[in-house]
C-alpha cells in the first residue's frame, strides 16, 4: 500500500564511445554502436531490503544484495518534428543473488535537443517480472505468513510497473 518517490541524480561517464559507467546499470561496453542501433552488456548492483525497512515487512526475512546483469538494446527511428529524435529499446536484467529475478523493460524515448549543449529526454517503459522475481519481492510463503500474521500470497510473472523518466 505504500508508494514512495525517490529522485535519483543520473550520472553518467563514457569513454570512446564504447566503455561507460552509470549509476542505474553500473559498468558496461556497448557492443555494437552502428548508426542507429546500439547493443550492450553491464554490471551492476542491486541493493537488497531488509525486514527492518518496514513494519510490514517484519517476519518476511531480509533480501540479499545482487550482482545485476544487463543486456540492452536501442534502435534510433528517426527525428520527428516537434517530438524531437525518437528511438525504442528494451533491456532484461538478471540478479545474481538476492531473489535471483528477471526483468524486461521494453520502452520508448523522445530526445529533444534545447540547445548545442543541452537535451531532454523523456521514457516511457513497462517492466515485466519473472516468477523469481515477483515472489522475492512481492510473495508471501507459508512460513513467511506465520512469522508476519499476514496471510500467505503466491506471486506470479507479470507486469511490475510502468515508468515515466525525464
């Protein structure tokens, strides 16, 4: 029941073209950077949850941090008058530890250019969950239900959320 909002600066450094860090997906290469598509891998991190973060979450057992792998791809359609450069993509991303969870982000950005300096660019995605995923982080097992009170909930594959990121 409970949402929250977390503004989080994006910081990103690129070197070559073809090597970067950034704090979302952590260190990668993009492996292939042609004209209008670009294909690459990362590493990440993927910080847990601890029963202690919440009243709710007490009798569910902490969740262990995770290596995050991610593989991602973007192709550029074209600029577009008054929408700006247009591109789609999609990225999966992998834990390794924590829940051991699978994500895939499908999504659409608008790059508009404000000056010689400056962009902005708007997303929108959807991110649909494996079982693993779901279960570690929104499932109740039976032995999770009698230590929380709360009543047991097997959490299935799906879509986890919807994201507008500017």
């Amino acid at each position: 029941d409970e949402m929250t909002v977390e503004p989080i600066p994006f910081v990103s450094v690129e070197w070559k073209d073809r090597v970067f860090f950034d704090v979302r997906r952590g260190l990668g290469v993009n492996v292939v950077r042609a004209d209008r598509f670009t294909m690459g891998l990362a590493l990440g991190y993927r910080p847990g949850r601890d029963e202690d973060d919440n009243d709710r979450l007490r009798g569910l057992g902490d969740i262990d941090d995770a290596a995050q792998g991610h593989l991602f791809a973007s192709y550029e359609l074209g600029r577009y008058r008054g929408l700006g450069t247009v591109s789609i993509g999609a990225e999966l991303e992998q834990d390794f530890g924590g829940g051991d969870g699978m994500t895939i982000s499908p999504g659409i950005t608008f790059d508009h250019q404000l000056s010689n300096s400056v962009s902005l660019s708007t997303e929108l995605s959807a991110t649909w969950a494996s079982d693993d995923e779901m279960s570690t982080y929104f499932g109740i097992s039976p032995e999770q239900a009698a230590r929380s009170g709360l009543q047991a909930y097997e959490a299935e594959a799906g879509f986890k959320r919807a994201d507008l990121d500017l």
